[in-house]
C-alpha cells in the first residue's frame, strides 16, 4: 500500500515540532500504522512544561492487519495521559482516508461545517494515483488536484485543520519542485505557512529498515494566510535530529514571490542562498536564448517493432543516456542488449529530429551519480546521420526543433556540467529526476557569454575543477 512504518527517533524528532499547546488538542493521524506517531505526540505533550486540557484523537489506517496494534498503541496513550492527569479518547477508524476526508468535505459544503483539527501528524503512502481513477475524481470533487498519494494525504489533512492548526509531516522531497506537484505546491502555500522544513543529508537515513532511498524531508507548518518573515531549515545525518545544522533564512529565499511554477527552496547549508540568489542574477531565460528544451520522442517499448540491435541502411541512430562520452554523445555503443537504431519510415519520422547540434541531458541519474545535471553535446560530426532518435530518458535544446550553433552548445553543455548549477539543482529537487521544466527553470548567462565558454571547449570534457573555473571566469 505504499506505506512505511515511522522509526521511533524520526517520530519523536517530529512530535518535538509542535509548540506548546493550550486548551484541548484535536489530533488527526492519517495511515497512523500502528500509531507510532500519535504515542510520540502523546508523550512529548505530556512532558511539556504546559500541556493541553485535553487530547483526542482520530487515527485512520485501512489495513486490517494494523488496526489491532494500533488500538493497543492508543490504549497505552490512554494509560499515560490518565496517570499525567489528562483527559483522553480516541477513535480508530479502518477506512480509505481519502474516501472518508472527501466525504467530510463535501458535506461541509451542504451542511454546517464540523469541527476541524488542531494538529495533524502524518506519515502518508507513497504512491501514483491515475488520472482517470475513482481516488483522483474523489480529490478533484474537493478541489484538489494532485498525482500522488502522499501529497494528496497532506492536502487533505490542511484542509481539515482550523485556521491556526499544525501540521508535521514526513514525506519525500519530490514535491518541492516539477510540474506535477504544481497544484499541489500553489494549494499549500496559498493554505498554510512553512515554519520549518528538515532535511536527512543521506536518502537511506528516514526509513533505512525498509530500504527506501527517497530524500526525505520534515515539513512543519500553520494553517494560516499570514506568511512568516523567516523560515527554519535544518539538516541532520541521524534521524533523531540530534545532530542537526540549523539556520534561519527569509521567508523569500525558500518561496520566491515572482516564482510562477512556486518551487520551494531548501538549502541547509551556508551558502546554499548565495548559490540562489547567484542564479537569480543570470540575465537570460531559456527563451530569450531562443531556445527550448523536450523531453526525448522514442519510448522504445512502444516502438519495439522499429527498433533494430545494429545500424542499418534503412535506420537512424538511437541515443540512449548511456551513449554519454567525456561531454559528446558516442554512437554507436553496445549497452546490456539495448537497440541502437530505429527504423526510418512514415510511422516513425514524428519520433526523429534532424540530425544536427543539440544538448542533451540525462532525465534519470543513479542514486550513487556524483552529479544530479549531467549534459553531453550531440555532435552529427561524430556520428554521420540525417536524421537521430532520442529516447525517452533524455531531455534535449534546441532551437524551434532544429539544432543550435556548435560553440553556443557547447558552452550550454559546460555551464549545464558546473558545481554551481548541480549545487542549485539539488537545493529545490530531491528526487534524482532532472524534468524539462526544471530545466526552463533555471536562469541563463547570455548568448555571448555561453559562446565565449564553449569557445574553450575541445574534443573532451575537462575534469570537473577546470570546468568549474572555466564557468567561474566567464560568470563574473
């Protein structure tokens, strides 16, 4: 079901996020598992120096497996809260959260509102929800409009929070940026404002046990309109948070005002704003290089029929993330059984572009790749086609479908290859996938000064420290 049981250091660290609570706490635990969370919201409450005049609970978990042990949880949260002298109750109910949430709200719509949530913890499902499922026309019957199951769990439980409720979540960190997390990121902070956002400096540090290599992130935050004036971003290597680096930055920094796409920034380190606010002073935008960027045509499973394993006469290249070389594209390369060409014919030429000068970049890197960006020149030179295809893990520029001019690609490429790009890729993208979007994203140097870079460019790529002085040198 997507669901990954909270370690009990990780849901402690989070329990801790809350402030101080007066008057009674109304505590919703969506996919509460087996209750982890709600206990280590219980026991920090009760140890706070003013604790609530009440709590109650609503947990929901749809395993019939679970239920069981998380009764026995709440039961436990029961004893402790009756010998620290605090009123308690709860209800389990084993339901579709989702179902039951969309329900709630579209009653509110027709009838007197319920009463909502003071707090909310969660630790939601991973997983994709269709576009044409009954989950996603539930969502979109409220209003909501998103692809997964973890931000759907988050919008949801904001929805059902009181003007001034909490929310704690630990989720992935893919929704801080990409297109479909858009809606998702616009209802978030048109709803709520970010207080803290936490970040585990390794992938396998949140769930190590159940081998889940996500980056994840601590999202707290307030339902209010109000935003605050500063926003706090820590980062840790263990998941209790003892160790944690914690800075202090302008609201700003982490949600850019002018931003259309509403990417959310985290960057736990020093000069992690230096690198923004850097890349914020390029002048260009992919468009005004009058360029543009697309996602690869050929999906080879679709295309099966057409693909050939050895170059014929009737066949175009076929360029694959693994035809990377020293900073051009190498063809033909044999690669685990991988086909290199496709067959040129009518019910292919949509999936073929000219064969001229375009960059590419990589969609997809491994987990254990030192560089999230990584871009090679495709160079027909090299390869002697009319006519290439580029499969689908691949992103290409080019000018209007057709390729750009060699030393204007070439500087592209290197500028695409720097610390200083990668460095401000990872602070809004936590996942290992490298959109088209992000790309039009980022800001540009000018035409002249890409030119002038890829002028230095040779036969090969430089290591990474003569690339980073090369972009260095023509940035200033």
């Amino acid at each position: 079901m997507g669901q990954f049981l909270t370690p009990a250091p990780i849901a402690r660290f989070m329990a801790s996020m809350f402030r101080e609570p007066s008057g009674p706490v109304r505590l919703l635990d969506p996919g509460a598992g087996v209750g982890s969370l709600t206990a280590a919201y219980v026991s920090e409450a009760c140890a706070r120096r003013i604790t609530p005049s009440e709590i109650s609970v609503t947990a929901y978990e749809i395993d019939p497996f679970l239920v069981p042990y998380l009764g026995r949880t709440l039961e436990m949260c029961r004893a402790h809260c009756n010998a620290a002298g605090l009123p308690f109750a709860y209800e389990v109910l084993q339901a579709d959260f989702i179902e039951a949430a969309t329900t709630v709200l579209q009653d509110d719509l027709f009838s007197q509102p319920r009463p909502r949530f003071t707090a909310a913890i969660l630790n939601p499902p991973y997983g994709k929800i269709n576009s044409n499922s009954p989950t996603r026309r539930l969502l979109r019957s409220v209003g909501i409009e998103t692809t997964n199951l973890y931000t759907a769990f988050l919008a949801l439980a904001v929805r059902l929070l009181e003007d001034g409720g909490e929310l704690v979540s630990i989720t992935p960190r893919s929704f801080c940026n990409g297109p479909y997390f858009r809606p998702f990121r616009r209802l978030l902070l048109e709803s709520a404002a970010l207080h803290r956002i936490h970040v585990f400096e390794s992938r396998d540090v949140a769930f190590r046990d159940d081998e889940v290599l996500q980056e994840n992130v601590i999202l707290y935050a307030e339902k209010t309109k109000t935003r605050p004036s500063v926003v706090v971003v820590s980062s840790s290597t263990s998941p209790s948070g003892v160790d944690a680096t914690v800075r202090t930055v302008g609201y700003e920094q982490v949600v850019k005002p002018s931003d259309p796409e509403s990417f959310i920034h985290v960057a736990p380190e020093e000069n992690g704003h230096e690198i923004a606010d850097r890349m914020a002073r390029q002048p260009f935008s992919l468009a005004d290089l009058g360029l543009t960027v697309s996602t690869g045509r050929v999906v080879d499973f679709r295309a099966k029929e057409f693909l050939r394993a050895e170059p014929e006469h009737d066949t175009a290249p076929l360029i694959y993330p693994f035809n990377f070389h020293h900073g051009y594209i190498q063809w033909p390369l044999r690669h685990n059984k991988k086909p290199v060409a496709l067959l040129v014919g009518a019910a292919t030429m949509d999936l073929l572009v000219p064969s001229e000068v375009y960059v590419l970049v990589k969609r997809f890197t491994a987990k254990e790749e030192r560089r999230r960006v990584v871009a090679a020149v495709h160079d027909p030179a090299r390869i002697g086609a009319s006519l290439t295809g580029f499969e689908n893990h691949l992103n290409y520029f080019h000018r209007a479908g057709r390729g750009i001019a060699v030393s204007l690609a070439k500087g592209l490429m290197l500028y695409l290859n720097s610390t200083f790009v990668d460095s401000y890729f990872r602070q809004f993208s936590g996942h290992t996938q490298v959109n088209a979007t992000d790309l039009r994203s980022l800001k540009y140097p000018t035409r002249h000064v890409l030119e002038r870079l890829g002028s230095r460019m040779t036969d090969v790529l430089p290591g990474q420290q003569e690339v980073d002085r090369w972009v260095e040198e023509e940035l200033r």
